[in-house]
C-alpha cells in the first residue's frame, strides 16, 4: 500500500480514473483511434472526403496504386474507389453504433433501476421481460426485427437498440438493489428526498461508470452486428458498408481480387480493437476495487 | 433435489409464454400483413387471399396466437411458403449436419480453451500470459466474416487442403468437409474463452482458501489443478451456456460458407426468400433450446457446487 494513500484530502472516483486513465498510453491511443474514426465518419457524413463515393474513378478493379487517394485500395466492380466505400462504410458503422447506444442506454439504465430501486412487482415484471428477450437468441431476435420492420439502416438501429440493452439493464437493477439501502441513501430519505431524486441525484452517479463501460462494449458490438446484418443482406441498402464489400469479396478472391475485403476487414479490425483495448483499460481505471 | 428441478421446469412455463407473445407480436403485428410480406413484389389479391386462408391470417389475433401455441406444443408447425416441406421435417434433416459441426467445435474449443486459460493462469504476469493475452485480444478483434473467407479462399482454394464446400450424408465421407469449419470455429471462438476463463480463474486465485492450501504446504500445481480448477467450474459452466446463442450465430455464417445443409443454412436461405413460417419457427425453435440450456446449467450447478442454495 503506498504511502499517498493517507492524504487527507478525497479525490473523487472520476479523478481518479482519469488520472489512472492517462497513465495508460495505449487507451490514450485507442482513444484517439476511436475519435479518428468519428471524425472520419463525420466528415463523410457532411460531404467534406470521400464524395461523391458512388462515382467511377478508374477500371473496374484495378488494383491497388499509391497515384491519388481514391486509388489507394483500388476500385470495385463498377470502378469505385474502395478507399471511399471504406469510409463510407466507417460512417455508417460509426452511425449505427451511435444511433443504437441512444436507444439501448436510456432504456437499460431507466429500467434497471427501477426494477432494481422499487422491487416487489415491477421488479419481477422487468425481470421477466428481460429473461424473455434474452432467451431469444440474439441474432435471431435482430434478424427478425430488421425482416419485420424491413430492410435498411432503420431497422438496423432499432434492431440492436432494442436488443442490446439487456446486459447493461442487468447490472443497474443488481447495482440499484446494493446501493438502496446504503447510508446515504438512507440519510437523503431522512432528509426527505423522493424517490426521483433518490434515483437520479444520489444513486445513479454512483453506479454511471458502468454506463460508460458499457458504452464501449455496446458500440462494439453494434458494429460487429452492423456487418453481420449487412453481410447477411438485412442491413443497410444502397449505401457502402463494409458487410456488404465483405459479401461482395466472397466472389472476388477467385479472381484475385483481395483489396476490397481487406480494406473493410482491416478498417473493422482497428476501431473493434481498440474498443477492445479501451474498455479493458476503463474497466480496470473505473472499477474502485482494483487499485 | 426432485423438488428443486420441478419448480424450475415450473419457472420456465412464465418464460416460454412470454417468447411466445413476443414472436407472436413480433411475426403478426408489428410487420403488418404477413401474406403480403411473403409474396412481396409479385402481389395479386388472389395470391394475398390464398396465403391468408393457408397459414391462418384471415383469423382473428387470438385465435391465431392460439394456433401459434399449439404449434409450439405439437412441434407442427405447418409448411415452409418456399419450399413447401413440413417445415418439422426439414429441422429434423438439419439437425444432423448441424449436430455434427457444432458439437464436436464446440467441445474442442471448451477443452483447448480451459486448458489455455489453467496455463496462462498459472504463469501470470510472466511473457506467456501476456503474449496469450495480447494474441486473445487481437484475435476477437478480426472479424469472423475474415477468417472464414480467408479460411476458404487460402486453405481450401489456393492450397487445395480441404474441399472448398460441400456435405455428405455417408460419416465416412463426411468429417473431410467438416474439418475446416471446425477449426476456422475454433480459432475464431478461443481468444473470447481464453481471456474469459483466464479471468475466471484469476479470481479464484485470491480467495482465502487459497492462501490456506499454500500454507498447508501443498505443491502450487496441487493448489491449481485440484481446488482452483474445481472452484472456477462455476463460471467456466456458467460461460459455456452462455455462447449457445454465439454457437448459433456461428452456426449460421459457417453452414452458409460451407454449404452444410444444416439450420443455420435453412434460416439465411429462408431470409433470403421471406419464407416467414419458416423464419417463425426457428426463432421459436432456438429460444426454446436457450431456456432448455439455460434449465440444464441451473441443475449443473447444484451438482458442480454444493454452496448453491436448492431454494
């Protein structure tokens, strides 16, 4: 136990973490990789790079050439730049792990904690809802919302926003149940605070760093299902997405083409790793029991 | 304990109905007409009107969700739209070749990867557990949609090891098409497990009883391989339940790579064709494995650990 332990002065749980945080250079990178992406996805979003991306810029597959950008990973069937389709697809990934965290995040937390704060009835319902939504196999529960609701990247974001939930609701409802009865929770009830203010001002900042770990794990995964969805055809229509260059290089590779499953095989891989890394490394910075 | 299993076989009744209306809505409601969502593009009043009469539609909601029960009683769940088979008859074909890719992976993944894991344990902190480590990280981060590809293009293809894709019924005949599956399943799944049941019995590794073998005067591998592998049974059980959706995910993109005729390459072709009954009763089908699986664990524990509670 070192001896900076016994200063008097408290630092907060956030502090904390940042400063352990800061100390680990490669989740510093990761998270740069991260925001990389989202920068990239962005300015795609707003037509600054990588448009139009629909536009032939050379033969059809043509290798990959180190002359202009748009030429670096070669172009596609239709003598589309695949470095633009890379981007493109980084942006609908990126959108769609956004898109689908909102859903999946108010919803896990505000259920979690109510049936982990009230308990009795409203408990066992959530707790119900949720054991029936998780026994049915996730893929499957996605394939049939996106097949139901219809093909496109609508369907994709309410597909795993609503499914994915499930884990996160999990912990705030165990969380909830442990902290309801803590002291200071019990001194604001003496102090007369509602239960809202229970829930929202006294508990719930306690227990938020899940939500962050969470996040990262929940964008992860949103990512990974995005092309998988895509892959399988029930995802995104009309847009690049590096599921459907995958499904296209299926048919590529016996005639050598191999640029395009590699660039979306390789942009996928950074950004999953370092949500990889970085969750790792918030866990460990945001968890009080590892010091 | 007799006790115990019947009030959890009880517990699952509020589930399976609970799956049922989630379906239910999921299938007949929300998506709107069924009928019209089967035919598609080539829609014509009298192909709608015949659908409807065929698969129930034209009923009220109740009765139909009545229907749909019965279905998930008497394991009869009508015809496929595309195919026009039992659809019954065509889960019992697929279970075979799916039975055989999935189980024996699955078990050689779970074996290497407790394995793997008891080892990196044992050397923690040393360059073996962080290379596993960073080699576990890396490895879940590529995607399956790669290995697999890769896989098929560079082994089977290129090097002409294995067939590129294919299925026989004959066992003799049919191991060679499932070898390269399996080990693509095996090496896409065991950076998850490794890391997983590492961590699993690095936790294990702190508790006090522990620290009471080592002052006992027990031998380290004693202390490893008799009580900590015996206390991290739990959540290796636990773990290995939990992937039996992840192996049906898997299952899905490795049949329809390998053309293996199993379930998995009879929902991708069902989605492909919006043969709706068919994609109903597989949704229907793989909860109702999940809860028997989940069922089956709860009884595990109380005879992999005697500190569960029967209550």
């Amino acid at each position: 136990m070192p001896a900076a332990q016994a200063e008097p002065k408290g630092r907060s749980l956030w502090s904390d973490a940042y400063r352990r945080l800061l100390k680990d250079k490669l989740a510093i990178i990761c998270f740069w990789i991260i925001v990389f992406y989202a920068v990239v996805a962005l300015a795609a979003k707003l037509g600054w790079i990588a448009t139009p991306w629909d536009r032939a810029v050379g033969p059809a597959y043509s290798p990959p050439s180190f002359g202009a950008f748009e030429l670096w990973l070669g172009t596609d069937i239709f003598g589309r730049s695949v470095m633009y389709k890379v981007i493109h697809g980084a942006r609908v990934a990126m959108s769609v792990g956004l898109v689908s965290c909102m859903i999946s995040i108010p919803i896990g937390v505000s259920l979690g904690a109510l049936a982990g704060f009230y308990g009795g009835w409203m408990d066992d319902l959530i707790t119900w809802f949720y054991t029936v939504l998780s026994s049915i196999p996730n893929i499957l529960l996605l394939l049939a919302i996106a097949f139901v609701v219809g093909k496109g990247i609508t369907a994709v974001y309410i597909a795993l926003g609503v499914t994915s939930w499930i884990g996160l609701c999990r912990v705030m409802r165990g969380e909830f149940i442990k902290h309801k009865n803590r002291d200071y929770v019990v001194a604001a009830s003496s102090l007369g605070a509602t239960n809202a203010s229970k829930i929202f001002r006294h508990i719930l900042p306690n227990v938020s760093h899940f939500i962050i770990i969470s996040l990262s794990i929940l964008f992860m995964s949103a990512i990974k299902s995005e092309v998988i969805l895509s892959f399988l055809g029930l995802g995104v229509q009309g847009q690049p997405s590096w599921g459907i260059m995958i499904d296209d290089a299926k048919l590529e590779l016996a005639r050598g083409v191999w640029w395009q499953l590699a660039g979306a095989t390789a942009a996928m891989f950074f950004v999953v790793l370092a949500f990889n890394i970085l969750g790792d490394s918030l866990r460990d910075a945001l968890d009080p029991k590892i010091k | 304990m007799f006790v115990y299993i019947v009030r959890k076989l009880l517990n699952t009744i509020p589930i399976i109905f609970g799956v049922a209306i989630v379906i239910f809505v999921l299938f007949n409601m929300v998506g709107g007409d069924p009928a019209l969502m089967m035919v598609g593009k080539h829609a014509n009043a009298q192909r709608i009107a015949e659908l409807r009469a065929e698969y129930g539609f034209d009923k009220p909601q109740i009765e139909q969700f009545v229907q749909y029960l019965k279905q998930i009683v008497t394991f009869d769940y009508g015809r496929s739209y595309a195919t026009r088979r039992q659809i019954s008859d065509m889960i019992s074909d697929g279970l075979g070749p799916s039975m055989s890719l999935t189980l024996p992976a699955f078990f050689l993944t779970t074996f290497l990867a407790v394995i793997i894991g008891l080892v990196v344990a044992y050397f923690r902190g040393k360059w073996i557990d962080k290379s596993a480590v960073v080699f576990c990280v890396f490895g879940m981060s590529i995607p399956v949609l790669a290995y697999i590809l890769f896989g098929q293009y560079f082994l089977a293809y290129k090097l002409g090891l294995f067939p590129i894709s294919g299925y026989e019924q004959a066992l003799s005949e049919r191991w060679q098409y499932l070898v390269l599956p399996m080990i693509l399943w095996v090496v896409v799944s065991l950076g998850y497990d490794v890391r997983f049941f590492r961590t699993a019995i690095l936790e294990e590794t702190g508790q006090d009883y522990v620290r009471t073998a080592r002052a006992k005067g027990l031998s380290e591998q004693k202390v490893f391989f008799k009580h900590v592998l015996k206390n991290s049974m739990v959540p290796i059980i636990t773990n290995v339940v939990i992937e039996i959706p992840l192996l049906i995910l898997g299952a899905f993109l490795f049949e329809g790579f390998f053309g293996i005729p199993g379930i998995g390459s009879i929902t991708i072709e069902a989605i492909g064709n919006s043969d709706f009954p068919v994609i109903k009763a597989m949704t229907t089908l793989f909860a109702l494995l999940y809860i028997g699986g989940n069922l089956a664990t709860d009884i595990l524990y109380t005879l992999v650990d005697p500190r569960v509670s029967l209550k």
